[in-house]
C-alpha cells in the first residue's frame, strides 16, 4: 500500500475511532437523562431531580470530549481526503452542512442552559432543554449516519460533466434506506452504551453500599432500557441491516462471515480463524445452514463465497473485518444475555442484592464501547475497497498534495493530544463517581430527606 | 445562486468572528486582566455559556462552506493542512482550559488550566488572522487546482509561499489586537469593580494600536496586491467599508472612557464586520486567489451543481432562523452582569 494512502487511512481510523467513543454515551444519556427528568417533573421527586443532575455532570463532561474530538472529523474531509470531497462533495456537503447548522446550534444553545441554567428556568424549560439536548444529540447522529450511508449505497446523485457527483433529489439522498436501519442499528447502540454505563454506575453503589438509594435508581433505569435495546439492537436493526449488506454488498458480507467458497446450506461461523492462504476458516466452530437462513430465510439457500466476486474488489483487510463482525455480534448476543437476566431478576425484586448479578454489570460496562466500535469496523472495513461503494475507490481518494510525512506529523500529534484528553476523561468523570449523586448539593439532598 | 452562497458563507464567517472572537479575545486579556480567583472565574462565567454556541459557528461555516464550494474546501483545507491541524489543536486545549478549570478547586490545577485557556487563545487569533492573510495574498495553486503550504519559507512573498511571512504575520497581529480590545469590550460589559474597570483600560491600550494597525494592513495590502481595489473602483458602494472601519474606530474611542461598554462593544462588533466583508468585497467573485492569477479558484469553478445549491438554500434558510432564535434566547437567559458567586465556573 502506498505509505500515504496508509498514513491518510490511519489518521481517519483513528481520530473517527477515538472520537466515537465519546458521542455514543451522549446519545445514549441524553435519552436516559430525558427519561429521568420527565420522572423527576412528573413527580416531583426531587431524588430524580438530582440523579438527573448527576448524569448532567457527567454528560457534560463526555460531551466536551465529544465535541474537541469531533471538530477535526468535519476538517478531515478536506485536510486528508482532498480528492474525496472534491468528488462527492455537491452531495454529502448537503449532510454535513446540515449537521452543522441544524443539529449544533441546537445543542450547543440547549447545553448550556441546562448545564448552567437549571436556577434561572423554570422547570418545565429544563425540562424542555435536556430535550433539546437530546433532539440536536440524536439529529446529529443522523446526519453523519446519512453521508456515511451515501459511501456504502450512493443513492439521489448525478455524476456531472466534470466527473464530479452532484445531487439530484434530496429526499432520496436524505432518506437513503441504507440510512434509516444503519441510524435504527446504531443508535440503539448507543442507548446500549448509555444504558450498561448508567447500570454499572449503579451496581457500583450498591456493591459499595453508598448512594444506594440512586444506585436502585440507576440499575433500574438502565436495566429497563439496556434490555428494550439490546434486543432491537439484534432484531429488527441488526437483522435489517444484515439483509442490506447481502443485498448491496454481497462481498462484504462473504468477507464478515469468512465464507471462501459459495455453497448451499452455508454454515454461520461462530468461532475460528480465517486462513487466507487456504481460503479456509481454521478451527470452525459453526451451525450449519444458519447462514442460508438468516441471509435468506432458506435453509438449504445458496450464498455466494468471495470465490464469486474479483479478488481486487474484496474487502483489504479480510480477518480484521471477519473478528470486528464476530465481535460486535458475540458482544451483542452477551447484551441480550445479561439484560434479560437482569430484568427478570428487577421484575421479581431481588436484583438489588443479587451481588453476582450486580458484580456481572458492574464489570460489563467497557463491553458495549467495544461492541460499537467493532459494529463501525464492520461497516468500514467492509466497504473497502471502496470510499463511495462502486464509484471511487478508496486509493484514489486522499489528498495527494499532502505528504506521508506531513500526515504523519498530525497523526502523531493527535494521538498524543488524544492521550491527554482520555486520561483527562476518565480522571474527572471518576471523580464525579466518586463525589456522588449528592457530592456537590448536598444541602438540596437533606432538604428533600427532609422533605419526605 | 453561487454568489448568494459566497455572501451567505461571507456573513457565517464574520458571524462567527465576531462571536467567537469576544471569547477568544477575552481568553488574551485573563492572564492581565483577572488577578484574582474570583475574578478569572467571572471572566469565564461571562464567556462559559455561549462560547461554545460561539464556536458552532466555525463548523456550521465550514460545513456550509464544503456544501456550497466543495472545491474550495478540498483545496483550501489540503492545501492549509498543517495550520488547520494546529487550529484544531489549539482549539481543543482552549475548550478544556474553559471547561475543565473549575472541576477540581485546587490552585495548580486552575492555573494550569488558566495558562492553557490563555495562550490557546493568544495563539487562534494569531492564526486566524494569519489565515485571512494568506487568503487576501494569494497561494500558490497550480493547474491541478490544490497546493501545499509550507509553514514558513523565507518570510517574503515568492512563488513559493509560506502560511506565515512578514504579511500574513502582520495580519496575525491585526488579528490579536483587535480581538484582544473587541474581549475587553465584551468583559467590561459583562463585569463590574476592578475587573470591569481593568478590561475598559485594556480596551483603551488597544485602540491607538488597532488605529495604528488599520492603517499600516491597509496600505500593506494595497501595496502587496494592487489590484485589490479593483472593486472598489468600479462599485460606488465599496466606499461604505473605510466608512465603517473609522467611524467604529472613532465610536470605540469617544465611548470607552465614557463607560458606554454596549455602544463601544457593538462598535468593536461592527469594526470586524468592516474589515470582513470588506475584504470578502475586495476578493469577490474569487474565492480563493493563486499567486498566478490564471489558476484563481472562483465563486465560478468551485460551486456545487445548481440544484443541491437551491434545495440548500430552503433548509439553510430554515435552519439559519431557528439558530438566530436559540442565540436570542440563549443570551437572554444570561443577560446582564456576571455577579460573584453564581454557578458553575
């Protein structure tokens, strides 16, 4: 590979990757702040008030990070993909434009207020400002998701005299159905986030015996909600968009599954390694015909293997994007497992002093940042070896005009800077756990005991 | 339709001057200014809850920028690539300075953080101005349409420029000093007691400098690009620009001493206007000029196809009210003077 197309690449994946982790958890909290100040307003509880408060601070925290890591991913499209944005820009600029403008501003304006406005509004406006925060969190979502679906099913485009893509109908770009399920898939992702992270702050408590009365709080919404989305993360989003790939992407899903050559009865691969050299999966552990019948609802169904498609167009990297499919769908089907566990064991009260139960979702909190982030690796990877599926390939799409050299210099001093943020992150939000619910206002904590 | 959007991206872009740059600006001065605690928490509490909406503007810029110019954008960005990534950095240290100071209350922390706020700060308005230089002066495009910027060369204006030579510098400084007295306007009327009385002294100091600097860009730029004034020469109403620029200057002076903080922000506010839209006015229908003109990126070259570019302008139009609605009650909510010990910060 070309070193600069490699350095271009890197730099993408990484700063994409890095930044990821931070939005996934201010989409997933903002609805699940949403949910507990509409408890909190409709009952006037002011224990709900302050757990909201709570999760404001961390939120505010996690949004920062968000936003610093996200500034560059707008830039990246000129800076490391001049050629690129060159090409697809009269289309996907009409996205990112709109992300800017519809969704930012929104955010922005609706953060501060509710971070810093809660003593100047009235409740209802506070209200109504954490869900502005959520609409402007969740709109922004779509946006990148719609210009990510463009690179994966170029739909509502022209290709002009000068070889460039234009629009040609906005509501076919915009509502891409390559969008729709991807958007459905992921951000019920990112509710899992959300949820497994509000669910482990809350066993922490308990396990430890502090804050125990918000941690009940928190294990129960966040069991709740983990649960209702980590099933529709598998079905129908998952499936959905499974469906998408055999149809748009057949390669890529032979590439995801490990399947070298096509057959009837195809088996799922659960586990092995994929051996290239030999086109074959190393110490499969599979169910056979599953793979005819998820991708078409027959079991003795034939898939097609790469040995059907041109070597040049199967995806670069074949066993990393074989191990980020696995992984995100292992994780996936570890979320269901554990969610419904866990709702069953809130339903019949016990939860709260289920130690093992609690200790299983205090320790599952790094999984579903592991999980999404391997569900992007799956989409990306699989792309390849395309930027905009069928139209350009990815090696022709960096800005040549920027060395190896100077894309290293940046890359270098993004991952430094990335370092220090991370370590920045963890240290204060820690600190914020630490602290607890009624770290900072404790006065409004007696008074509501009081209260009582 | 295409210089419609030229003008739509010119007015994002001074927008977000003028607002992001009384939070830079007061990011120059709070190192001078705010001596105390209590004082630097006032400065930050003033800037804390709109700088960040501030900021929104720079993305939606670009964003609309890319939408609008996606030639523009890929050769300008590429072409910029390290400065931007410097931008970029500086801008993330400048957003934790602000928001990350008053998470744990122990001084070294706090100045740490401080310093951080500060000379992130410093340095955009540096770098900004340095960019709008190297935009008014021209970049070495080719026939490809990209270029690459060094950082530096020899400081002089070859065919091989660098991002900073001894114009764009002087801009960079243009830049600083405006926007250091355009924040000290904003602090003045956000605080009160020594704090409000230091930063309308700050306004002071900057103004015989920002006189001084208006005039020497000026006929620096005359003197690098003559045929700047082309424009100006042929559209009567390009007068109205040096009209702005010195009468603002002139209100800033009369106003400052006399504590009329609005009045000398709103002036400072309208200053960069002038200056903005007059070299947007200037430049116009080039986008972005090469040192050889044949190879100019024009409004003409670079725009996207004519029907992405009406669809835009409805949902831009759409989105454009709603964000002026959420500014005015934004700031609305936090009018007023900044008082001690209030909130977060």
């Amino acid at each position: 590979m070309d070193s600069a197309l490699l350095i271009h690449r890197l730099h993408f994946a990484f700063t994409a990757t890095f930044h990821y982790l931070f939005p996934q958890l201010t989409m997933g909290l903002a609805l699940l702040i949403v949910i507990l100040k509409t408890i909190a307003l409709r009952r006037d509880d002011p224990v709900y008030h302050q757990a909201a408060r709570f999760w404001g601070k961390i939120f505010g925290i996690n949004f920062v990070l968000g936003v610093v890591t996200g500034i560059p991913m707008e830039f990246q499209f000129g800076t490391n993909w001049a050629v690129f944005s060159r090409f697809a820009g009269g289309v996907i600029g009409q996205t990112l434009a709109m992300e800017g403008m519809f969704a930012f501003f929104l955010e922005s304006a609706f953060l501060g207020l509710f971070l810093y406005g809660e003593k100047r509004l009235s409740p209802k406006m506070h209200w109504l400002s954490a869900v502005a925060v959520f609409l402007g969190s969740w709109l922004s979502g779509y946006f990148i998701i719609a210009t990510d679906a463009f690179m994966q099913y170029p739909v509502g485009y022209y290709k002009a005299a000068d070889g460039s893509l234009q629009l040609a109908s906005f509501w076919d770009f915009v509502l891409n159905r390559w969008a729709l399920w991807q958007y459905a898939h992921n951000m019920s992702g990112a509710a899992i986030t959300g949820s497994f992270i509000m669910t482990a702050i809350g066993a922490f408590y308990l396990l430890s015996g502090k804050w125990t009365e918000y941690g009940r709080i928190f294990v129960k919404t966040g069991v709740i909600a983990g649960c209702i989305f980590s099933i529709l993360q598998i079905f129908p989003t998952g499936d959905r968009q499974g469906k998408m790939v055999s149809d748009y992407q057949p390669v890529t899903l032979a590439a995801m599954e490990g399947l070298f050559q096509g057959q009837t009865a195809a088996p799922l691969v659960l586990m092995g390694q994929p051996n290239e050299q030999q086109g074959k999966i190393d110490n499969p552990l599979e169910v056979p015909g599953m793979l005819s019948m998820l991708t078409y609802r027959r079991w003795s169904a034939q898939v097609r293997g790469l040995d059907a498609f041109p070597k040049q167009d199967w995806p670069g990297n074949i066993p990393l994007l074989y191990y980020s499919y696995h992984i995100m769908v292992g994780l996936g089907t570890f979320f269901i497992a554990v969610m419904v566990v866990a709702l069953s064991l809130l339903w019949r009260g016990k939860i709260f002093s289920a130690r093992w139960m609690l200790w299983i979702l205090m320790l599952s909190a790094p999984f579903p940042y592991i999980a999404n982030t391997a569900g992007w690796m799956t989409a990306e990877l699989g792309r390849q070896p395309w930027l905009v599926y069928g139209l350009m390939r990815t090696e022709d799409g960096y800005s040549k005009a920027v060395s190896a050299g100077n894309g290293m210099f940046t890359l270098l001093g993004f991952m430094g800077m990335y370092m220090v943020l991370g370590i920045l992150g963890l240290f204060l939000i820690r600190r914020e756990i630490e602290h607890g619910p009624g770290g900072l206002e404790t006065t409004s904590i007696l008074t509501a005991t009081e209260a009582r | 339709m295409g210089s419609l959007w030229f003008w739509i991206v010119a007015v994002m872009v001074t927008a977000y001057v003028v607002l992001d740059g009384f939070d830079l600006g007061a990011g120059v001065i709070y190192l001078l200014a705010a001596k105390t605690d209590g004082e630097k928490r006032r400065v930050l509490r003033a800037i804390g809850p709109v700088w960040d909406g501030n900021e929104v503007w720079l993305l939606a810029a670009g964003g609309t920028l890319y939408f609008a110019f996606p030639q523009l954008y890929a050769s300008s960005f590429s072409g910029f690539y390290l400065p931007l990534n410097m931008v970029l950095w500086l801008l993330m240290f400048r957003a934790i300075g602000i928001e990350f100071r008053a998470h744990i209350d122990n001084s070294v922390w706090q100045e740490f953080f401080d310093v951080l706020f500060s000379v992130a700060s410093i340095l955009l308005c540096i770098f900004f101005g340095a960019a709008l230089g190297n935009v008014v002066r021209g970049v070495p495009l080719d026939a490809t349409g990209y270029f690459f910027e060094p950082l530096w060369t020899n400081f002089r204006l070859g065919p091989q420029t660098g991002i900073l030579d001894w114009y764009t510098v002087l801009i960079g400084v243009m830049a600083l000093v405006t926007l250091a007295a355009h924040g000290s306007h904003y602090v003045g009327l956000k605080t009160d007691e020594d704090l409000g009385r230091r930063a309308r002294g700050f306004a002071l100091l900057c103004w015989p400098v920002q006189f001084f600097l208006t005039c020497v860009t000026l006929l620096a730029t005359y003197f690098i690009r003559p045929d700047i004034m082309t424009n100006y020469a042929n559209h009567r109403i390009g007068v109205l620009v040096p009209i702005v620029v010195f009468s603002t200057l002139g209100v800033m002076l009369w106003a400052t001493p006399k504590g009329k903080e609005k009045i000398a922000f709103i002036a400072s506010s309208l200053y960069i206007v002038g200056m903005l839209v007059g070299a947007a006015f200037a430049l116009y229908p080039v986008v972005l000029p090469a040192r050889d003109h044949q190879y100019d990126l024009t409004i003409q070259n670079t725009s996207a196809g004519a029907h992405g570019l009406s669809v835009g302008l409805i949902w831009w139009s759409l989105a454009a009210v709603l964000a002026l609605g959420y500014f005015a009650f934004v700031y609305r909510m936090f009018r007023g003077k900044v008082q001690a010990g209030e909130g977060h910060y």
